[in-house]
C-alpha cells in the first residue's frame, strides 16, 4: 500500500520527501531480491514448497513488480506517451539519478513484467544520459531468460536500438562500455527469434566485429 501511495512523492523533486521516498523504495526493492534469490531451488520446476514460502516469494515478486510500475508512472513516461508534456530536465535529471539504482535492483529479481516496466522507464530516461542507460537496460535483461522472447519486449527494445544506431553511433560502435551493452541486447533478442534483431543484427553486422 505505501509503495502505491509513494508516487506523489516519487515525482515531488525538491521536496525532502523524494530522496526519502526512493530511499524507502530501495529498502524493499533490497529485501525483495534477498527473498527471492535466498535458495536457488525454491525456483526449480516440480519444487514441492509449503504454501508460507510460496507466499513469500510472492510477496517479493509482488513488491519489486510494484515498485518498477510506480516509479514507471511517476517517471511521466506513460503520460508522455498519451502526449502530455515530460517533466523539467532538470527535474527529470533529479528523478532519474534516484530512480535508476532502484529500478536495477527490481530487475534483478529477472521477472519478465517487472523487467518490462523498468526497461520501459529507463528508455524514457535515456536521453538525460545514453551511456547510463544504454548499460543499465542490458544489465536488466538477462541472456537466458523468457523476456526477449516476448513480442512486447521487442517491440519495445529493438526501436531503441534503431535509434541508438541512428543518434549514437559512436556509443553503441565504439565505446568500450556501450559495445558491448549493445551486442548482448541485440544478440538475446536475435537469439530469442526476434525478426527484427536479425535483421538489424545482419544490417549492423560492424557491431559485432
């Protein structure tokens, strides 16, 4: 219920309120994943589990999940797509440096809905910092995990990438960080059978030289 009732605060910059608000939200995001990655065989297929630790791990899918689709919200990124205005830069600079560490965290937990609005809110974010984000939404979306085989996440990712190669070409071809972030987004999504990743994999075939 708090995390719900977080938003207006998440979004409040200049107020003492967002840092502790993001600060707060961290806090859980941190147990969560303590939770859910506290014993590798909960997670198993055929795992026999009492209903307290299914509870559990719910509750901490739940609480990361929530927590990535409130600072999505209070992003402005769903509003932007509905045409309203973004936030300030500046404010919009304020919010992303609080909110990135948090929504890393969220994805750790590798829950595809969960990463989807993280991944979601990063893009939104990424033009305050390209190399910021374009190494945070790699580090979201696992090699060997079900997101990037669904049509949502290509049809979110592989736009940003179009883009990148069309705006940041020295980012995504020649740094030592974004090179690399890159490759593995569009090789997972190429690997998951995405069309349009293979063909951009074969267009931009210099990215992976």
């Amino acid at each position: 219920m708090f995390i719900q009732h977080a938003r207006h605060h998440l979004k409040s910059p200049g107020t003492v309120a967002q840092p502790r608000a993001f600060r707060l939200l961290d806090t859980a995001a941190a147990a969560a994943l303590t939770r859910w990655t506290r014993s590798p065989a909960e997670h198993l297929a055929g795992a026999n589990l009492p209903d307290e630790q299914v509870a559990e791990l719910r509750g901490a899918a739940r609480v990361a999940d929530e927590i990535a689709q409130q600072i999505y919200f209070a992003s402005g990124a769903f509003n932007a797509k509905q045409g309203s205005p973004p936030p300030g830069r500046d404010d919009l600079a304020r919010f992303a440096d609080l909110a990135f560490p948090v929504l890393a965290r969220c994805a750790m937990l590798r829950l595809p809905h969960c990463i989807h609005a993280v991944v979601e809110t990063m893009i939104f974010l990424a033009p305050l910092d390209e190399a910021r984000a374009l190494r945070a939404i790699a580090d979201a979306i696992p090699a060997d995990g079900p997101y990037a085989g669904e049509s949502l996440a290509g049809d979110l990712v592989i736009p940003y990438l179009e883009r990148l190669l069309t705006e940041q070409r020295p980012l995504v071809l020649f740094d030592e960080h974004g090179t690399p972030a890159f490759r593995h987004l569009l090789a997972t999504f190429a690997t998951a059978g995405n069309q349009a990743a293979l063909t951009l994999a074969y267009t931009f075939a210099d990215v992976f030289r």
